[in-house]
C-alpha cells in the first residue's frame, strides 16, 4: 500500500478545502456576520494539516497510484473532506452539534441534501453558502478535482476516476485524465453559471441564485429556504431548475460531445432515451392522478408539480415544490419507485443509475427467452453494442447489494424507533443521495428529530451510496488479504 502517495494526495485535498472555505469566510464578512471566525479558523485548520502531509509525504520521483491505492484514496477523501466540512457547523454551534455537523457536510459532499437545520432561513448567509459550496465540490467528485489540480500524477488517474465514477463503465473525455477532469469541470461550471444568470433574470436573488444552482447542477438540494423551491412561487424558476436538473442527471461525456458540436452521441444513446422516457412517463402519472384526485389543481400546474418532483427524485436533487408526502398512495409509490432509478451514468447524480435498470431488464428479458431457446446465443445489448458479460454481472450484483444495504439500513432505522415508512424511505434517501423521504423525513421536515446513532447510520449510507457501493465495500477484503 503506497501509504506515502496516499497522505500526499489527502494534504492536496486539505488545502483545496481550505481555499474553498476562504468564500464563505468573504461572505460572512461581507455581511458582517457571527459565523467569520468560524470559517477562518477552519480554513487554517484544514490548511495546517494539508501542508503538513504536502511537507512530510511528499512522492519521491513520480506519484504512482495503483487501483487498491485507489479505493483507499477515494473513501479517506470523502471522510476527511466531510469531517472537515463538519469544522463550521461545530465551531458555530458549539460541540454537541458534532455529530449534526458530520451529518450535514457529508449530506454536502455527498450531494444527498438530507439537513438537520431546523430552521434554514435563520442561519447565516456564509453557512448557507458553505451548505451549497459542498454540494458543488462534491457534485463531481473531491478526486476528480484533486486530479485537475495535480499534474505530478502519472500513473493511476484512470485508476482514481474508475473507483469513483458513477456509472459501471469509465469513459475517457480526452487521452489524459487531468485534461478529462478539467474538462469535466469546466462544463460543470459553464452549465453553473448559465443557472445562476436564468435564475437571476427570473427574480432570484443573486446568492440564492449561486446557491440553488450550486445544488442544482450537483443533484445535491440544499435550498436556502424553509419551504424550498415552493417558498419562492415562481413558475419560472421551476421550470428553470426543471431543465438544469435533468442537464445534471445526463451523462457529461455527452455533454462534452454535444459542446463540441457533435449531437449524434447524445441523440442515440440508449441510456438517455431510456432516461427522459422515465422522466416523461412518470411526470404524465403523477400529473394526471393530481389533476383526477385533487380538484383544485390546474391541469398546467398538475403537469408542473409532477414534472418537477419526478425529476427532482430521479436525478437525486431532492428539491421540492409541494408536501408530496401529502399525495395520494398512488403518486408516493411512483416517487418511491424512482428513487430507485437515480440519474444517468456519468452524471452527478446518485442512486442506481438509469443504465443500471436498462441493463438488469434486458437481462430479465434474455433469460426469459432463454427459457424457450436454452441454445440460443443471446447477448445483453445497449443499442448495437453487446455488453461485456463481466459487466452484466457487475450490474446485477451491484443491484443485489444496493437492495441489501438498502434492507439493512431500514431495519436498523427501525430497531432505533422510526416507524417503517420513515426507516426504509430515509435508507432509500440517504443511500440514492435524494435527501427527502416520506413521513418523518418527509418534504416539510428535516432529519433533525433522529436520535443520534440513526444520523450515523444514515452518514455512512451517504457515503457508501456516493462511492457505489464496491469502493467502500471492497476495502474488507483488501483489509482481509493483507492480513
């Protein structure tokens, strides 16, 4: 285990923290608020220890880092970055908000957006800032930026980006991975600042506007108000977020063909299709049960409801513009569905990916035809391509260990005291990286009245599901195998 490659890589991921912790200390300065002192404090924790491990690990000649290298990297990043996200909830709040602040900055970079701030309009505007600014790092992932930023790294850049890509298959941008990051970044940040101008020019007010497009484009949710999206009451809004929230949701490879006038990828990608098809059809089932179950809705506002949250849970944002939980059992149970499809492959967003389903149905429906023609040669195919065996199985055991966590996680929600709809919809929640689940962590509420440990449980799902699930996981038998 290159230990030293390790720690060196962690020290870059400090002081980019610490720089990034800089913008909302110039906030709460700006705004003379209370929480300047917390912010500055954090950044200079972060950024001692971060040109510590610069200092006292430096690589020696080249920094490898092979693939077991890689998923140890990958999982210590995300927990250092959301303990130390956690710095500024505490040093504000006062030591028993550890484990609230943990939670909270690991919702942040996990872009899950699941709070436990009860009243969110009362923070000040740096906290919220940094609520959002976490969504945003973490959106695309710690490592990914790590990687923009550190030209040293020859060998296992690939390596990086496969533990952590959301999706069963990594696909290259350009030859080199530093030039794959920054290139991911820099549509990443282009479709950011288009959000923030349209939300402006709608009526949101420039810092709510950075800080919903933050957790936009990172499918993260974090609002800055107590009602969310709804508190603003803007069509237009909606339908703008509407529309960044499933750019969020798609594929950024595409994204980048696209950018560079090439609209055939995009166009005849199964995965997509089969994403605005979910999208599309749901929206119509939700929006015409409103509309058959609720008299007072308006056919368009029916279809603008049911648009909404239909993308809001399946790109994992977790936004919202109305008390869902107060729908019928009908439009709950599609909701539920959903948030078990999650994003495109290569997006931001979480859960299970929508390439994932497509290809576990296709196997359903080629095993079933197995049945009549045990001799038949009849691969799983996306499109005209035929998928690798080896990944079918990957995606079919990543499935089964998504269905187990998921189980695990409600059961033990509910041996802590949360009724079954709360326990399994916040496992579901937590582990998609949605945010809101339904009865007690429902749209309208927080997760702040859940005991201590159930919080714990929930921040590990965050990660866990972050990472899809094999980066954490794997480190027992690397753990087990050098023992």
């Amino acid at each position: 285990m290159n230990w030293r490659g390790i720690l060196f890589m962690l020290g870059r991921l400090l002081l980019a923290l610490a720089g990034a912790l800089l913008v909302p200390a110039a906030i709460s300065w700006l705004e003379h608020g209370p929480s300047l002192h917390a912010f500055l404090a954090s950044a200079a924790i972060a950024g001692c220890g971060g040109f510590a491990l610069q200092r006292g690990f430096a690589p020696i000649g080249e920094l490898r880092i092979d693939r077991r290298d890689a998923f140890v990297l990958v999982t210590a990043a995300w927990l250092v970055a959301s303990c130390v996200g956690a710095l500024p909830y505490v040093l504000i709040k006062g030591p028993g908000f550890a484990v609230d602040g943990l939670f909270e900055a690991a919702s942040g970079f996990t872009t899950t957006g699941a709070s436990v701030l009860a009243d969110i309009e009362a923070e000040p505007p740096g906290l919220l800032l940094w609520r959002s600014l976490t969504h945003w790092l973490g959106g695309m992932g710690i490592i990914v930026l790590g990687i923009a930023i550190l030209p040293k790294l020859a060998v296992g850049g690939m390596e990086l980006l496969g533990a952590e890509a959301p999706g069963p298959t990594t696909q290259k941008l350009t030859p080199r991975i530093a030039q794959t990051a920054k290139a991911l970044w820099g549509i990443y940040t282009v479709f950011t600042g288009l959000e923030v101008a349209a939300l402006v020019i709608a009526g949101m007010d420039p810092l709510d506007a950075v800080n919903h497009a933050f957790a936009t484009m990172a499918t993260g949710g974090f609002s800055t108000r107590n009602a969310s999206i709804a508190a603003f009451g803007s069509p237009a809004i909606e339908w703008i977020i509407i529309v960044f929230m499933i750019a969020a949701g798609a594929n950024f490879a595409l994204h980048f063909q696209l950018l560079r006038g090439r609209p055939g990828p995009l166009l005849r990608d199964t995965e997509f299709r089969a994403y605005l098809a979910v999208i599309g059809a749901a929206s119509l089932l939700i929006g015409a049960d409103l509309v058959f179950r609720h008299y007072e809705t308006s056919l368009l506002d029916a279809l603008r409801l049911g648009t909404f949250q239909t993308v809001t849970i399946v790109t994992t944002t977790g936004f919202a513009t109305a008390d869902f939980d107060g729908w019928s059992s009908f439009s709950r149970s599609v909701l539920f569905l959903l948030m078990f499809v999650g994003g495109c492959a290569g997006s931001t967003g979480g859960s299970v990916k929508v390439v994932r389903v497509v290809i576990v149905a296709k196997k359903l429906a080629v095993d079933l035809k197995r049945l009549i023609r045990p001799h038949a040669v009849l691969p799983v195919r996306l499109g005209r391509m035929a998928v690798p065996e080896d990944v079918v199985n990957s995606v079919t055991t990543f499935f089964m260990l998504f269905l187990a966590l998921f189980a695990t996680g409600g059961l033990l929600l509910a041996m802590m005291g949360l009724d079954p709809i709360s326990a399994f919809s916040a496992s579901a929640a937590c582990l998609g990286n949605i945010g809101p689940g339904f009865g007690i962590v429902g749209p309208t509420h927080t997760y702040v009245e859940l005991p201590g440990p159930a919080k714990l449980v929930l921040t590990a799902l965050m990660i866990v599901g972050r990472l899809e699930l094999y980066t954490v996981l794997v480190l027992l038998f690397i753990k087990r195998r050098a023992g």
